[in-house]
C-alpha cells in the first residue's frame, strides 16, 4: 500500500510539472498578400487576434503588432507579432482558429523563394512600455 502511495504521489507530481511546464510562444507572422487581396487579408489578421484573444489563446500581458511593409517590388505584406500562452496551442488549435488559417492561406502567396504565410518562433530580448 505504502509503494502505491509512492507512485501516485510520484505521478502526481509529474503530472503537475508537466502542465506546469507550458511556455508562452510568441510567432513572427510574415503574409505575402496576393494581388487585390490586400485588404481582406488585413480583415482576416484582425479577425484572427480577436477571436484568438477571445478563446483565451493568448498569453495576456504579451505585445500584440500587426505591421504592413513593402518589399523591394513595392508589393505589401504584413508582419504579426503574437504570443500564444502556451506553444501547444497552434497544434491543438479550436476549429474557429482553423477556418481563419485556411482563409489566411487562400489569400496568400508565396514570394522570393518563401511560402506565402511564413512563422517562425522568436524570444523577446527587450520589452520597453
């Protein structure tokens, strides 16, 4: 009896550090717009964040920036900066979050040798108010 104690407590434990141990991940977004959809792309981003925020998918305290840049060809495209409050979020994504990615991906093209909707994992360095 002594020795199940033992691996519950163990298990428990285990189990505590490991939900626990969830990281914030805050993404760099980077959407190449395709020609006459610029502006519906822009809609979508928004839409995107709210409903995220919304669902709680967020970690709360982080910077939020969308962005909008033109590249050499003056085509534009639009940088997002978010952090999502745990990094297991975008693979266990609610399907509310999954019609805006498909719709992202409709709308977007690949450019210069990069896909048309590109992330890529950063950390923050410096946080100033």
């Amino acid at each position: 009896m002594k020795r199940r104690i033992v691996c519950l407590a163990f298990a428990t434990v285990a189990l505590s550090a490991a939900l626990g141990a969830a990281e914030p991940e805050t993404v760099l977004i980077t959407l190449h717009p395709k020609a006459g959809a610029e502006q519906e792309l822009a809609d979508v981003i928004a839409r995107h964040y709210e409903i995220a925020q919304r669902l709680d998918l967020l970690q709360p305290d982080a910077v939020h920036l969308t962005l909008r840049g033109a590249d050499e060809g003056d085509r534009p495209y639009f940088v997002e900066i978010l952090t999502w409050r745990d990094a297991a979020v975008p693979d266990h994504a609610p399907k509310e979050i999954q019609t805006i990615w498909s719709a992202m991906n409709r709308l977007v093209e690949p450019r210069s040798g990069r896909p048309g909707l590109d992330i890529v994992p950063v950390r923050p360095v410096t946080r100033q108010k």
